[in-house]
C-alpha cells in the first residue's frame, strides 16, 4: 500500500510537468518517468517479497524439524518400552 501511494504522489508530482530535461539533447517524458519509478519500486517489492519467501520457508523447515524430532524421540521411548517389557518377560 506505501508502494502504491508513493506511486501516486511521483505521478501527481511529474504530470505538472510533462517533460524533464535530462541533457542538453534529450529529455524523459512523462511515461519514461513513471515506468522507471515503477520499475524502481517493482524491484524493491520483489526484494522484500523473496525475503518474506525466505523467511517463512525458514520457519516452515524449523517446524518440520520440530515434528520430526518429537517423533523420533516418541519412537525411542516406545521402543525402548517395548523393550522392557521384553526383559522383564525373559523374552
């Protein structure tokens, strides 16, 4: 929602004037400017987007980990249970 307001405002700001002189031999136009300032901002949110991917995908594994763990530790004990019992019936 920034990035669209900021998108916003640069548009109202550059359609009072039309055109910027770049050089002394060409200018940007209106559009040239918008897509560029689009393009800036499309980068930016891309960034923070595979950051935000990256991030969840982190937890995600941590998580998974965590199962994982319980039920390896689940197992031992069940199996070590099992085990037990096995001693004490002199199997």
């Amino acid at each position: 929602m920034k990035q669209l307001s900021k998108i916003i405002a640069f548009t109202a700001l550059v359609s009072l004037t039309t055109t910027v002189q770049a050089s002394n031999e060409s200018s940007l136009t209106l559009t040239e400017m918008t897509e560029s300032a689009i393009a800036s901002m499309n980068s930016e949110l891309n960034a923070k987007l595979e950051q935000t991917i990256q991030r969840e995908a982190k937890k995600a594994m941590t998580e998974q980990l965590a199962v994982a763990r319980t039920a390896i530790f689940i197992a031992s004990v069940s199996n070590s249970r099992t085990t037990d019992k096995m001693v004490i019936k002199g199997e």
